[in-house]
C-alpha cells in the first residue's frame, strides 16, 4: 500500500512554543487531512486540505497542501498543554470510482510542557 | 447531528474465539472504513464498505471479515482470535462517492485477546 512518511515521530516542547511537523508520500493525493488523537479515542479531524497550494487555517493550526501534492504541513502556534496528543496525517488518492480509502502517516506524538 | 458511535467501547476475548464490533455513521454518511490501529503497526486499513458491498480491502487475512446494512451501519467480525489481534479497531464514516471528502472517526473498540 501506500506509504506516508511523517516527521518528527515526537517531541517535546516549552508552551507558549510553535510546532512544524510533515508529511510526505510517494504518491500524488487529491485530498489530505490532519487529525489529532488523544489516548484511547479515536482520531479527531482537524483540517482537510483538497488543492495543492491551499493554506487553511482553524484557529491556531495551519495546514498546507504542497505544491507537488506528495506532501503536506501542520503548523501549531503558541503550543498550550491540551495540544498534547498524537497527531496523524492521512490522504487519499482521490481516483474515481476507488472508494474514500485514506492512508496514514505513522504519527507524531507532542509533549507540551507547562 | 450525532457522530460515529463504535460498539462495544472494550472487549476481552480468548484466544480462538470471535468477536463482532459494531459501527453507527455519521447520519447520511454511506461509507463506512474499519483500520486496526496497533503501537508498533500504526492505522491500517481493514476495508470499506458501501452501499452494503465491499468496496476496498486491506491485507488482512480472511479471519477479518465485514458487512453493511441497507442503513449503513456496518459491522466487522475476526474469527479465530490471536493474541496479535489485540488492538483498537477504528470505524470512519464519509459522505459516498465524492472526490474530495473527510473521514470522522469514532471513539474506536479496544480488544485485548488473551
């Protein structure tokens, strides 16, 4: 299957800090989407991204699509301690008529220490 | 409206029994994905299904099976349970046959296998 490459696999930062992490794909997406999981829940959407180029913002994130479409990114500003969690990027090929089949990255897991 | 709700929340089962887990999507959703997400293997794709037939399938052996109902709930069965079988097993519900679309998950079943 497809995979998504996505770095870094952790970290551990001050609050008030921002936070970059990525993820990249051997594959062209149509669509990506970041999702934030906490322990012992499913994953909660954050962001969906549908053109290359997009910048989208919710609040304190920001996401972008890449430009080449293998790619994308998520950005935190001024980290607080409910940031805390395992964050997934996913996408999808988007190929008509192959169904809404989503491929994940392997996560990054954020610290936030107070 | 109400999001995806997952049946059981958890479960424990002995090795070579089976379980079935439930899914409820999203009202007027019509896909419905099951991932298994373990620490090691990360969120990988079990199958999905639509209008009541199987639409995509992941490389999982023939012990993990699935259905869908004419009102979209949809449920997933393992079959001869191994201790590896041990995870939590994801449901996501999305809007059917769109290019450009979003996953939402539910909280998700834990099943421990002993």
């Amino acid at each position: 299957g497809q995979q998504l490459n996505q770095s870094p696999q952790s970290m551990f930062i001050q609050e008030g800090e921002d936070v970059s992490m990525n993820c990249t794909s051997s594959s062209i997406f149509n669509t990506w989407l970041w999702y934030k999981q906490d322990p012992g829940e499913g994953p909660v959407l954050l962001i969906a991204l549908y053109k290359a180029g997009e910048l989208t913002s919710n609040g304190r994130l920001t996401a972008q699509f890449g430009i080449t479409r293998k790619d994308s990114f998520l950005n935190i500003s001024a980290s607080i301690p409910s940031d805390v969690g395992i964050y997934f990027c996913a996408g999808q090929l988007g190929v008509p008529n192959t169904g809404n089949q989503f491929y994940f990255g392997t996560g990054t897991s954020l610290t936030v220490i107070p | 409206k109400a999001g995806v709700t997952q049946t059981p929340r958890y479960l424990i089962k002995t090795r070579g029994q089976q379980v079935t887990l439930s899914c409820s999507p999203i009202s007027g959703h019509r896909s419905v994905s099951w991932y298994q997400q373990t620490p090691g293997q990360g969120l990988q794709f079990l199958f999905e299904y639509f209008s009541e037939t199987q639409r995509n399938k992941g490389n999982f052996p023939g012990r993990f099976s699935g259905r869908q109902f004419s009102n979209s709930r949809s449920e997933m069965n393992v079959s001869t349970l191994e201790l590896g079988d041990s995870a939590l097993y994801l449901c996501a519900s999305s809007f059917p046959g769109r290019m450009n679309t979003e996953a939402f998950f539910g909280q998700g079943t834990r099943l421990t296998v002993v």
